[in-house]
C-alpha cells in the first residue's frame, strides 16, 4: 500500500471512531484499522463520506500507508492489548516515527513504554483525551506527554481537533515528558470523581433532606448553573433531574440501580497520592462512596437490620427550604474548590519526585473546554496559578481564599445539617475536615508520634529544639535520650 495518510488511529470503538472522524473532519487523510476487519469496514460504510480515509486490513497495511515521519494514534483499552499493538507498530515502524497512546493507560505504564520505544529510535507519547464520545468527536481536552520533538511534529495536528475555550485557545499543551500526560489525565479523573460525587451529595441533601422531587432539584441545579458554580456536570445533572423514563413515568434517575461503576483511574489517583503523602481526601472519599454503592450484600444486610436512626427530612419553615439549597450551593462551591486544590497539589508534588516541569496554569486552561470537569472557574485558577498566587495551595490565592470564607458558615451548617439527620456525605465532611486541619495552628499528630515512640521507638523532633529523639518510656524518670 502507497503512503497517502497524514495521520492513523487504531482502535475503532468509540473513542477511536469519533477521533478519527475528528481528524478527517479537519482535513487529514486518516489511516483507520482495527484487530477486527468488520469493524473497520462497518466504520467505512458509516463514515467514508465524511472526510478522507485509508482502511487497513493489517498493521503492515496501515504503517505503509502513512506518510513520514509515522504518526498512529493508539486508541485501543490500556494494559495488555495497549502493549501488543505497541509491539506490532514498533515491528513496521522506523526511526522518528511517532506512536501516540491515547487511552486511560497508568501514568508508569507508560513511562516504561516510553523507555522501551524510545531505545528503538521511535517517539511514544502518552496523551490523555478527556471529553468522551462527543469530546473526541467535536473537540477533546488533550494532554500529551513525549518528548520535545515528537510535540513538534503532533502540535499542529493536535491544535486543530482539540476543544477551543471562549477565548479561542486550543484544549492542548505538551505536559511534559513521559508519563506526565497520563499522569495530568489521571488526576483530571480523580478530580471527577469527587466533582460527581459533590453533586450526588448535593442531591441527596435536597431530595432526602428537603423533600423535593427530582424536578425541583433539577431546576435548582439549572438555576446554578448560571452562578460561580457554571460547569458541564452541573449543566448535564440538570438534564438528568429533568428527564422522565418513557416505560415508567417516573423520573429516570428513580429507576436507575445505585450502583456507580469505576474504571480505575480515581482509584490510581487515590493509590498514587498515598505514595507521594500527598493528602486527596476528597478523591478518596468519592472513590469509597462509589465502592461502598456497589456493596449489593453488605447494604441489602444493612436494610434487614433496621438500624435506628433520625428522621431524615429537615424541619425548617416555609421559607427555610430556600435557604438551605442556597447553603447546599455555598457547601459545593466551597467543597469543590478543595477538590481542585487538592488534584493540583498532586500534579505538584509528582513534578518533583518525576522531574516533570508541569505548567499549572497552563493545565487548568487546557480543562475550560473539552474535557468533563470544564467549569467557568477554570480561568479564576489559571489566572491564579499564572500570577503565583497559588504557588503554594489554591486554597491561597486571593480569590479563592475570599471564596472559602464568605461559604464557611454555610459550608459547617451544611454538614452539620447532613450528620444530625444521618445523611451521608462523604466528600463535603471530609473537604471540611481538611480545610479545618490546614488552618489548624497544631495538630493532635504530636500524641500519635508519642505513640509511635512508645510502641516502637520511631522516635520524633521538637518544638524547642533540633535534632532526633527518644523516650525511654518504661523507665521511670529516665532522661529521654537524644538521638543522632
């Protein structure tokens, strides 16, 4: 086969399919092949007259017909099948060829890929692509990784399918070597989880705690969404209240199992987090939430032991209702920034034990568009990041600090609500806790190192002097004994 493609995605599922659409769409020659034929010819007789395409029935067939240098987009599902289609490229590729992994692979897995390819002469980048379906298809946040050059060569391309924010600026920037491209995609993920389950909560509080129906609700979050709390999510929740199940008449959400599923990167941001002691409480809790929705036996036992607890529904006036909702935004607004707070001190505290150079605002202003946790706010943190402001947290920066403060009140009264009347919500208590533990002067850690000392002589520092000590405790009036 003649090379006559600019550029080739394997991988036709979803994904694969709306990017290579994508592509075409902007005036590439796109090389499309997939494991299975009859998917690629099933992609053809769907989409041929979209734009301009190269089937292949092999990977030998769909490396000669690119054009070179060689670039493939790898859109196919992380692990194994990721690392058998990378050995396949690599059998028919050349040096200065570009193989793109645009999958939801783990952020090591791909800095072992790029070790591997690399020594072959050939670019592998890791790019995360956030936006779904319709995200790759109209214009996906894109976060690469690789090597200067291999960028070079992408930038262009990427540029012109990638989400455009209000400003005009395309959703793409190289992130920075290896994995840090999926390590970025990564913690966007994590940030979604608790994004989600922030919003969940805030249904709960008004569906269980107030007594609105999901119409109501539905509203409120419409009505929010022209506030500081703009967003995709909150625009889609809207959506989500509002519809009714054609079988039933009941609201959709009523007829949809409580079971929240999970493909894994939250779960990585939570696990990654713990390795770095970087503290991403709010992650975490969403992720238990989600797990814990899926303990079908565990909480059907729940139900059959008939625990006592409070009345669930407020007991608020006429007028209180409206109140408490306007609580519940201030709760979420406040919550939500820990959120992003927390994902972005990840990011941080990974470009130092990785060596990653990651421009923070850079990555909060590819996030405006695109990709699922785009939100109006996005350009408050960019701007806070770019004027250093937020070197430190987030949580610093003028606005935002002016933001915590003037939700505080309502943010305490909201979980304090939500714990007397036995409504879980995981994510707001714990943003709380850590926002209450941040400002803290002194923590009680100093009686668990006491502890630690006790039973088994890890020893601590002081307040009042330098250097590494230990008590010996079962001695009575012993001298605690300073150590080197």
């Amino acid at each position: 086969m003649s090379a006559q493609a600019n550029i080739g995605v394997v991988g036709l599922a979803a994904m694969g399919a709306s990017l290579s659409r994508n592509l075409a769409h902007h005036g590439y020659t796109v090389a499309v092949c997939n494991r299975t034929y009859a998917r690629t010819e099933h992609f053809m007789s769907e989409y041929a007259d979209e734009g301009k395409f190269v089937p292949a029935k092999t990977v030998q067939e769909f490396v000669a017909s690119l054009e070179k240098p060689r670039m493939a987009i790898i859109m196919v599902k992380a692990g194994q099948p990721t690392d058998d289609v990378i050995d396949e490229l690599c059998t028919y590729m050349e040096p200065g060829d570009i193989i793109v992994d645009g999958g939801n692979a783990y952020f090591k897995d791909t800095m072992r890929r790029e070790k591997e390819v690399s020594a072959k002469g050939i670019h592998f980048v890791g790019c995360g692509v956030s936006g779904g379906e319709e995200g790759a298809l109209l214009g996906p946040s894109m976060m690469p990784g690789g090597s200067d050059e291999s960028w070079k060569s992408l930038k262009p391309i990427l540029e012109a399918i990638a989400a455009k924010a209000p400003d005009g600026t395309p959703c793409v920037t190289h992130i920075g070597p290896n994995g840090a491209g999926h390590f970025v995609k990564m913690v966007h993920n994590g940030i979604e989880y608790s994004d989600m389950q922030l919003i969940a909560e805030s249904y709960d509080l008004m569906r269980r705690g107030l007594g609105m129906t999901p119409q109501e609700i539905g509203d409120v979050f419409d009505q929010w969404n022209n506030t500081d709390l703009n967003s995709y999510l909150v625009e889609i929740t809207a959506q989500v209240l509002h519809k009714v199940d054609d079988k039933t008449g009941k609201p959709i959400v009523d007829v949809i199992l409580d079971h929240a599923g999970m493909k894994g990167t939250g779960t990585w941001t939570v696990q990654t987090a713990l390795s770095l002691g970087v503290p991403v409480t709010g992650i975490a809790e969403a992720v238990f939430a989600r797990g814990l929705s899926s303990q079908t036996e565990l909480r059907e036992e729940a139900q059959k032991q008939q625990f006592k607890g409070p009345p669930r529904r407020f007991r608020c006036g006429r007028e209180q209702p409206r109140s408490l909702y306007r609580a519940i935004r201030q709760a979420l607004y406040a919550s939500k920034i820990v959120a992003y707070a927390q994902g972005f001190n990840e990011i941080t505290a990974a470009g130092k034990e990785y060596d990653w150079d990651i421009d923070l605002a850079a990555v909060a202003r590819i996030w405006r568009a695109g990709c699922i946790i785009r939100a109006k706010f996005l350009n408050r943190i960019s701007d806070a990041f770019e004027s250093g402001a937020a070197d430190v947290s987030l949580l610093f920066a003028p606005y935002f600090k002016d933001a915590i403060e003037s939700c505080e009140h309502a943010w305490r009264d909201v979980v304090a609500q939500a714990v007397k009347h036995g409504i879980p919500c995981p994510v707001f208590s714990s943003s709380l806790a850590y926002f209450d533990g941040l400002r803290s002067k002194r923590l009680p850690a100093s009686l668990i190192q006491g502890q630690r000392d006790l039973f088994g002589a890890h020893t601590y520092q002081r307040v009042d002097e330098d250097g590494t000590f230990h008590v010996l405790w079962t001695e009575t009036g012993e001298p605690e004994v300073k150590m080197a």
